[in-house]
C-alpha cells in the first residue's frame, strides 16, 4: 500500500508542478478542470447517480468549468461568487452535519447533485483565481489546509479525549480540531516572517489577512478558515457514509478518489478568495 500511495503521489506531482509554476494560469487551470470533473463523477456516484448519469454530470461540470475559463474568469472571477460559496458551505454544510447519515439520502437526489457540483465548482475557480494572484498565495492556501491537518491529526493522537462527530468521522477529537487551529496560527506568523524577509512574487494569504484586519482579525478568519477545512472533510465523510462507501472511488490508487484528496480544501479555497477580497 505505501508503495502503491507513494508512485500515486509522485506522478500528479509530475503532473501538477510543471502545471502550477508555468507563466501561465491556463496549464493549471486545465489540469485542475479535470480533476474536478473527476470529483464530479465521484460525487454523482456516492449520491445515487447511475453510471451514464454519474459520467454525463462530471463532464458537465467540467464544462462548466471550461466555460469559466473561456470567458477569462479563471484569473479574475466576479466577487460575488466566493460570497455564493461562502453561503452555500456555512449553510448548507450546518445543515448537512445536523442532518446526519440516515437523513442525508432523504434530499432530492438532483439537490444533492446540484449543491456537490456548486461546490466544486466554485472550489475550482477559486483555485484557479488564486493561482493567477501568484504561486506564494496559492500555496500558502494549500498549506493552510495541510497544516491544519497535520496538526490536527498529531494532536488528536497525543490529546484526542472528546469526540468530534463519532457517527460521521469517529477518529475525529475537538482536541485535534483546536491542535490543526495551533497549527494553522504557528504556520501564518513563520509565513508572513517569510514574506517580509524574501523576495516573493505575491503576498500571501496570511500577509494580506494580517493587512487588512489586523493581528486579531488575521487569527479570526484563519480559525474560521481552520474550522472550514473540518467541515469540508466531515461533510464528505458524511456522505460516503450514507453510501456505503470506505473511499470516493478508485481512481488514485492507494489514496481513494479525487474527493478524498480535496475534500478539505474545497470549502477553504473559495472562503480565502471571499475573506482577503474585503
């Protein structure tokens, strides 16, 4: 299995850098569209969608997608949209939780469908969006999620006592939530260090949070965002347990689908573009 992961890894590493530190925004912005076309069809499946259907939906959002890119929204996208993310994932991701497993398959499969696509979507052209602001942005976006995660996960295992949502994600603890939190707070102050100290081609996230709100604003919108990552996660946890389902398909061998790989970011990306746009 740990070599299986470790091939998987290296490849869409050899797919997406060249991707992401190409001059152009497009490259990336191709690759990712397929990615999430695949998450797409993953998303149809785990809710309900048959084969056809499942397949017809993510080449529907990736062309969506490339509808997006061909109307030049993939390096300046309207405003508007990270504010419709925003809603849709504090909202319907609240509803989505206190829902649960069992009531979650009682939605309208075509809402289902319609709000999954939405995100990923939106996801999506925030990714690309915040790769046109510069690669330093982008990543510090990305790290932001990974850290959270990696923190959360260390702390949990060294802390973990309260469960977090047992019936949806039962290795999850508030200890490990408020661990990724730390993590996140710790990674914002080494990185707005680094944007003040070498030369980078955009600011980051955290330098622009921290110019436009201050200290304490800085670290209230990077909790919220941290809060946001475990929302993203448990909200896809949620539904491949009321499929049924250990991982979102097989496309990546060793680590699940597309979907097990993003889920967290999927909220993130679009709440970042919406926070620092203010």
């Amino acid at each position: 299995m740990l070599k299986q992961r470790v091939i998987t890894a290296l490849v869409l590493l050899a797919i997406l850098l060249p991707a992401l530190f190409a001059p152009m925004v497009w490259p990336f912005a191709v690759v990712t569209l397929l990615g999430i076309g695949a998450a797409g069809w993953e998303w149809a499946r785990l809710n309900g969608a048959a084969s056809a259907a499942a397949i017809t939906l993510g080449v529907a959002l990736a062309l969506a997608c490339a509808a997006a890119l061909w109307a030049g929204w993939a390096a300046s996208a309207p405003v508007t949209v990270w504010w419709l993310a925003a809603l849709v994932w504090v909202l319907g991701g609240a509803f989505a939780l206190q829902a649960g497993v069992t009531q979650w398959p009682t939605l309208a499969a075509p809402l289902r469908w319609a709000l999954g696509l939405l995100g990923l979507w939106t996801a999506w052209l925030a990714m690309a969006n915040a790769r046109a602001v510069g690669i330093n942005f982008i990543l510090s976006v990305f790290c932001l999620v990974w850290a959270a995660d990696i923190a959360a996960y260390f702390g949990g295992k060294a802390f973990g006592k309260r469960k977090l949502a047992p019936a949806i994600s039962p290795g999850k603890s508030w200890e490990g939530v408020w661990s990724g939190m730390t993590g996140v707070l710790v990674l914002s102050a080494g990185w707005i260090a680094m944007d003040r100290s070498w030369a980078v081609d955009s600011a980051s996230l955290y330098t622009r949070l921290d110019e436009r709100y201050g200290v304490i604003g800085l670290m209230l919108v990077l909790i919220f965002l941290a809060a946001m990552s475990v929302v993203g996660d448990l909200v896809e946890s949620l539904v491949k347990r009321s499929a049924g389902a250990k991982d979102s398909s097989g496309l990546l061998p060793g680590h699940g689908g597309v979907l097990d790989r993003i889920d967290a970011l999927l909220p993130v990306l679009p709440l970042a573009l919406a926070m620092s746009s203010i």
